[in-house]
C-alpha cells in the first residue's frame, strides 16, 4: 500500500520542540542569564588581531569556553560569574565589582545582552548592555587595561552605543564575517541571523589615531 505524505510526515520521530528550535526564530526561550558559550574559533579572532598583555579577567565565563581559549595561548584567566555553569568562581555580580581583579591586565567576555530569560521582553534589555559596557570600560581605564566584548555587529550602530564607546579607548572592532553558531544541532542546525564583533580597547592606545576595523 502506498505511503501519503500525510502517513511519512506523522511517521517521524517527535522531537521536543525547544531541543530543535534556531535561534532566530521568533520567541525562542533565551537561556536564563543569556547563557551561550562563545564557540572557540571567535575567540581564537579576537587573539588573532588583538594582543592580550598579561593576565585576563573572564567576568561572565559560563562553562569557561572563552577562559579555557586564552589559557591555551598562555595567559593566566581569572573565571567569575553571578551564576554557577561548572567553570569558576560563581557569585561575582560584574557590576558589583569596582576593580579588575589583582595582576589582570586585560577584561575579555561575550557579556550577557540584557534580553534573555525573563528580561527578554524587557524594556531596559538595551540599557542593561550599555551599563555592562560603561562599567567595563570605567574599570578598563582604572587599570590602563584592555577590554574586549562581543557584540552584536548592528548593536554599535545605535546612537546611545556609538556614544559609550566613542567615550572609551575604542582601538579596533573586528567583524566576523561568519556567524556565529551557538548551538550545535547537527543536520537540523542553522546559524544566527546575527553577525557578532569584538569591540577591543586598550587604554594604552595612541588616542590621536581613529579606531580600526578588521574583517576576521
Ligand atoms: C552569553 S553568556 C557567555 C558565557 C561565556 N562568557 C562564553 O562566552 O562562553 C553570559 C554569561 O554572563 C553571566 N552573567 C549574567 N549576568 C551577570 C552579571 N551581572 N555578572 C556576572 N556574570 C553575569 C551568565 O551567567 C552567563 O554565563
């Protein structure tokens, strides 16, 4: 007896829908906290085009998939974050933190955007960002350190953005011309509708100079 298409598409297998679900589909169930481990590669960029000096602090690390990239190049990192994720020390809040870290020269993390888990309908998601930027750059300037923070590509084009970072030592935004694929559903897997960037800066940088921009 001939099969349907009916019959062949009941036939296979049920598959929960949040385990399958791309990222860019609309009202996808942001991690709580905004957890997405940054895939190595992206940070494999960032070290590529922007020296570290020294030891770096990973203020937001999850389950250390950034901290564990600079450690492999031979940089001591010091892993914090609010939430436990197995990596690091858990219950640092970023923004309860007035200084970077003893011996750490260097701030580097994919911060949390502010629009996931409960604040994902937040009309502050935006704000939360900034904040997390303006602090970091503040504590990036206390240590004539460097900062480095992945973003997404568009988010620098926002009037309120341009002006946080025009007001810190911006040295270099390097665009990742792939994007980023946050989770790895084998055939089933798409990638973001996002492109991402490293926003790095360095408070040592020749301020007489405009910032650059690097396509990795
Ligand atoms: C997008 S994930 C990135 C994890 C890791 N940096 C990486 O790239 O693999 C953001 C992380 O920020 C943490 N986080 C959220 N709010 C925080 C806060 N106020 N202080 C410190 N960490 C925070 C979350 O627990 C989560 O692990």
């Amino acid at each position: 007896m001939s099969q349907t298409l009916f019959d062949a598409l009941s036939a296979r297998p049920t598959i929960a829908p949040r385990e399958f679900r791309p990222i860019h589909i609309s009202g996808f169930d942001r991690e709580m906290n905004d957890f997405y481990p940054t895939p190595s590669w992206v940070t494999e960029a960032l070290l590529k085009h922007a020296p570290l000096r020294g030891s770096v602090w990973e203020p937001c690390c999850g389950d250390g998939a950034i901290a564990r990239v600079i450690e492999a190049h031979g940089h001591r990192v010091e892993a914090t974050d609010l939430t436990d994720h197995g990596h690091g020390r858990s219950g640092v809040d970023f923004f309860q933190c007035d200084a970077v870290p003893a011996g750490c020269q260097a701030i580097v993390t994919n911060p949390p955007y502010g629009d996931g888990g409960t604040e994902r309908k937040s009309r502050k998601a935006s704000s939360q960002l900034l904040a997390f930027v303006k602090h970091a750059i503040a504590l990036t300037e206390a240590a004539n350190g460097q900062l480095a923070l992945l973003v997404r590509f568009q988010w620098i084009a926002g009037q309120r953005a341009a002006a946080v970072m025009s007001g810190g030592p911006l040295d270099k935004v390097i665009v990742l011309t792939h994007r980023i694929l946050w989770f790895d559903m084998g055939p089933a897997t798409k990638h973001g509708q996002h492109h991402h960037c490293w926003l790095f800066f360095d408070a040592q940088r020749d301020r007489t100079r405009p910032p650059e921009i690097v396509f990795a």
